[in-house]
C-alpha cells in the first residue's frame, strides 16, 4: 500500500469512528484520489467563454405561479459560520444586526411573514455545523411555530479531516484536537440532505423546490416571485446571479464551458495566476453568484441516485495552516467543494439576474456597519428595502475594529447615518457618537484615540489632525 492510498485509509478509519455518515466517506474518498493524482480543480481562462443571462426584472410571473410555487418550496439556510474572521466563537447569525434583532431573528420573521401572506407551509430548516448548532437550537426556541410539522429545523453539514499537505494523511494536532477537522465546503449540502434521509422525506410531504441561501445574506428571501419563475422554467437547477461591482473582482464569477456548453462557477481558488487579470474584468465577466439557488427535490434525487450518492462536484483545493491563529502549525490541505458548481452537474441549468437588493452579504464588520445604518430598513414583512441611492464603500482600520467587540464599542450610540454617503474610510482609532452623518466621501485619520462628536456632519475630506 503506497503512503498516500494509507493516508485514504487513515482518514476514512478517522471519519468512521467520528460517526460520519458512509456516503460522506465515500464523497471523502472521490476527492482524496482526485487530490492524490494532482487535481487542482484549475479552470484555465482558455476553457470558459462569457455568459448572457436573462434578468427577473423582465420575467412575466404569474401571481398564481408564484403563489403555487412558495407552496412547494422548502428553504434552507447555510448556517455552518462561526464568524472567526470577525473574531467571534459562535453562530456568525447571532450577531445583533438591527433593532435587537439577529440575522437568526429576522430570517425567522421573514418565514413566518410569507407562510401568513401565502398560506404557505414553507419550512425552515438550517444546515449547521458541529460548532453552531447548540447556540442556533438556544436562540431559534423562542419561535414555538417554526417547526412545521414533523420536519427537523436543523440539520448537521459532515466533516472531515484535514490533511497534510506533504503526505496526505490525516493531521494530528493533540493541543486541540477539533482543529483536525474542517467542513467540506457548502457543496457538502447535497450530500447531507440525502445522508440524513431529509431528502426524501421532503419529497414524500410533497415538497418540490428547494431554496438554499447563507444565513449571513438577509436581502435572500424565498421569493415568491423567484419561486414562479423556477417552476415555469422546468428547470431542474437554477442559480441568483448579480452583476458584478469593483468590490467583486476578486471573487467567483458564471461563464460556459467551450468543451459542452455547461454553465460553471469560477471560483478564486480555481483561478490560474495567469488568469487573474480576465478574472477581475468586470466587462468580459459581468455576473457573480449570490449562492442563492433553486433545485427541483426530485431531479436532485434522481442525479445522486444515479452517481451512488456523489455529486462529482469540481474539486477546491484548500491549503491553509492547520491552526489559523498560528502561521508556524503545519500546513495542511482542505478538500472543499461549493454549493453553485452543481449548476455544471445538470443539463438545462439556468441562471438569473436579480437586484443587488438579493445579496447583501456580510463577511466583514465593514458590511456589518452598513447593514446596522440607515442605508436600508427593515419592513413590517421583515425583508430589507435599500433606501439610500447608493450602498456606500466602507473600509475601517482593521486593527480597531476588524473585531466585533471592539467594533461595537466604537459605535456605542449605533451606526452613524450613511444614506448620503459615498465612502467612509477610517485610519486610526476614533469612536463615533450618536447621531453622526456621513455625506459623500469622508477619510478620518491621525494618531491616537478620537471622537466624532454627537451630531457632528462629516462631509468631504474631514481628516482628523494627529493628536
């Protein structure tokens, strides 16, 4: 046995004694060998080709449709998100966003405004991970109506181990030992909808859309109207895509494979160093994906059935230190793969273009002060409405508020007002009282701790003298 292929059974032994699910061994082992035999999960430029997309502003959706349709859909959020980045340690979705409430709390309400509206019976069920699920379970028991029926209001996402990245056996890390496992990406959804039979116990309660979202996305509301334009497309797999913005030239992006004409989703991380330029050309690439998709329950069903549980996802190679806070641990290799690259596994897949007012992602508390302001609120059905022109550029110094503790208390009155802002651009440590306005572009810099007094107009450049 070579030293890689006992690595394989290295870590399936480790997955097994974990209790992980055999089909997600299974999917496990697919993408050890693909790693084993070099696979990079590269999509090189010269393979893809542009898309066009049609846009939901110009859909005809029927009322009936659409009311029909949000009667067979199920969501679902992604809910596996501890928020390390913002140096939290639970549940990402239970951070505060507005009048008290979480991302838990409104995603809550939004579902039980549409099931009221519609009469609909549209569960919510969250796919968490080991990490959140208790803190998610603690905070969704104040909603006694959420669970419909018999349905669970959770699910687990699998895990794995990681690998290192010199031999490809299992790490070993004794001084904390859950750094050994990480998620398999949000592709693992699939898998885990079958593993725990929630697949097909959907289907027989005669569900027959899923809508997927990430929890940190509140502008991703199961859609009535988005529902209708799925069931009439006959469709049996359908991503939200959104144009693309400077702020987008980093990441992921549509286009067709020249080879079969399939749709696929570029990641980053697929991405040749040759390739980043065409990458980040926003007018060869136009659409990015907002990871909110549609599946038919049924044609998932039948395409799993058909490959013995594994999807054949195009593979992400992840290498990262196997303890993030520490650059000296070894280096070790993640296999991932992404929910949206489904959309190259089946045959008639579509894409859509929705406002921006469907994603409003937040992975930073840069994104976290402009959904706290009053560039958007909040209606009675709970959805967010965008009420400022613009959504403004937001870039604050990261060694004063990258964290969301310290973030929070530099903000003690609450977000100042960005309607009117263009971009707030922070250097330095300043603390801002209540009922601050930002118009147009203002830079705050200088040395040592600063305030903006309360009801203070900030307007073009208002750079702070060092103090």
């Amino acid at each position: 046995m070579s030293g890689r292929s006992s690595g394989l059974e290295m870590a399936r032994a480790k997955m097994a004694d974990a209790g992980v699910d055999p089909v997600a061994i299974e999917t496990f082992a697919h993408y050890y060998r693909l790693l084993e035999h070099g696979e990079t999960g590269m999509i090189p430029e010269s393979s893809i080709e542009p898309v066009d997309i049609e846009s939901l502003a110009d859909a005809e959706v029927a009322d009936d449709v659409a009311a029909d349709a949000i009667g067979k859909t199920v969501a679902i959020k992604l809910n596996g998100g501890l928020g390390t980045s913002m140096g939290m340690e639970r549940a990402k979705s239970l951070l505060c966003v507005r009048r008290g409430l979480s991302f838990l709390d409104i995603i809550a309400r939004q579902a039980l405004h549409l099931r009221a509206e519609y009469d609909a019976r549209l569960p919510l069920i969250f796919m968490n991970s080991f990490r959140t699920s208790a803190d998610t379970l603690h905070a969704l028991g104040r909603y006694d109506e959420l669970a419909v029926g018999d349905l669970p209001v959770e699910f687990l996402q699998n895990k794995e181990p990681k690998l290192l990245a010199d031999s490809l056996k299992p790490v070993e890390w004794p001084k904390e030992p859950e750094l050994e496992w990480c998620p398999p990406g949000h592709g693992d959804i699939y898998t885990a909808l079958r593993g725990t039979g929630l697949l097909d116990r959907l289907i027989a309660e005669g569900y027959r859309y899923a809508f997927v979202s990430n929890s940190d996305n509140l502008g991703a509301v199961p859609a009535p109207r988005v529902a209708g334009w799925f069931a009439a497309s006959g469709a049996p797999f359908a991503i939200e895509a959104v144009r693309r913005t400077p702020s987008d030239k980093k990441g992921g992006h549509f286009a067709r494979r020249k080879a079969d004409g399939r749709l696929v989703l570029r990641e980053t991380a697929q991405t040749l160093p040759e390739d980043r330029e065409a990458l980040a050309d926003l007018s060869r690439h136009r659409f990015c994906s907002t990871n909110n998709i549609w599946f038919d329950l049924r044609a998932m069903k039948a395409t799993l059935d058909a490959r013995d549980g594994v999807l054949g996802l195009p593979l992400i190679r992840n290498e990262k230190n196997v303890d993030p806070a520490d650059p000296d641990s070894p280096r070790v290799i993640q296999v991932e793969t992404a929910m949206g690259a489904a959309i190259e596994v089946f045959e008639g897949a579509r894409l859509i273009e929705v406002g921006r007012d469907r994603f409003i992602p937040v992975k930073t508390t840069n994104d976290l002060l402009v959904l706290r302001s009053d560039v958007y609120e909040i209606g009675a059905d709970f959805a967010l409405t965008q009420i400022a022109a613009d959504v403004p550029y937001v870039e604050l110094d990261a060694d004063h508020y990258q964290v969301v503790g310290e973030f929070d208390k530099r903000f003690p009155e609450g977000a100042p007002s960005l309607a009117k802002a263009s971009s707030l651009k922070v250097e330095g440590d300043w603390t801002f009282g209540h009922g601050v306005q930002v118009v147009g572009d203002v830079e705050l810099g200088g040395r040592g701790a600063q305030r903006v007094p309360a009801g203070e107009v900030l307007s073009g450049d208002a750079s702070g003298s060092d103090a």
